[in-house]
C-alpha cells in the first residue's frame, strides 16, 4: 500500500467545516497546527504594521488513492480557488511508521468502497 500526506490550509474560521470534510471524504486520523499568514503583497495598518491572518493547517496520512479523493472534495466544497480560500496539496511518501492493522483495513475499505 502507498501512502501521502494531504496538507490543507485554511483560514482559522473555516476549520472546523475543513475537519468535517477531510472526515467524510475518508480521512481517518487528522493532526491540527496553528500559524500565521502573510502575503506578498500584504497591506499596511496606519501605523505601519502587517495584518497577519490565522491559518489552520490540516495534515493527515492516507493512502494514495484516498488523497486524491480528498483534494478532489477540498477542491469542490472549500472554494481554495478563490482569493484567500486556502491551499491544499498532497505528498507521497517512501516509507511510513507508525500505522496499524486496524488503520490499514479501514484504508482498504475506504478505497475499494469508494470505486
């Protein structure tokens, strides 16, 4: 089995909405980081200071065919094309640790039942 990691960005007040879909589409485990964004073309406050908008980022490890399936429902339902939608990507991985029998059987079931 193949595995990725799906990596979603998104605004802070969307997260939730971005968890509820990650778990629908199949995501079965889901770690939540916090950060800061800033653009290049930021704008300036009047004293001077950047605004800095509240990112969520979403990562999970799946399999490989699962992922696509994920970032085709992101894609779809969290509007990442608009300005400041968010971003969304995937990266396959060599080698993976970690996951157990019951977190593999539930990877098989998810892909063959969604072909």
């Amino acid at each position: 089995m193949k595995f990725s990691a799906v990596v979603l960005i998104v605004p802070e007040e969307d997260e939730d909405r971005a968890v509820e879909l990650l778990k629908q589409a199949g995501a079965t485990g889901i770690t939540i980081l916090k950060g800061k964004g800033l653009r290049h073309n930021e704008r300036k406050t009047f004293l001077g200071l950047g605004l800095e908008r509240k990112e969520s980022l979403l990562l999970c490890v799946t399999e490989q065919q699962l992922a696509m399936r994920i970032l085709r429902a992101v894609k779809l339902q969290m509007k990442l094309d608009l300005p400041g939608g968010g971003l969304a990507f995937s990266l396959a991985l060599g080698s993976v640790v970690g996951i157990g029998v019951e977190q593999m059987k539930l990877f098989r079931r998810e892909v063959e039942g969604g072909m």
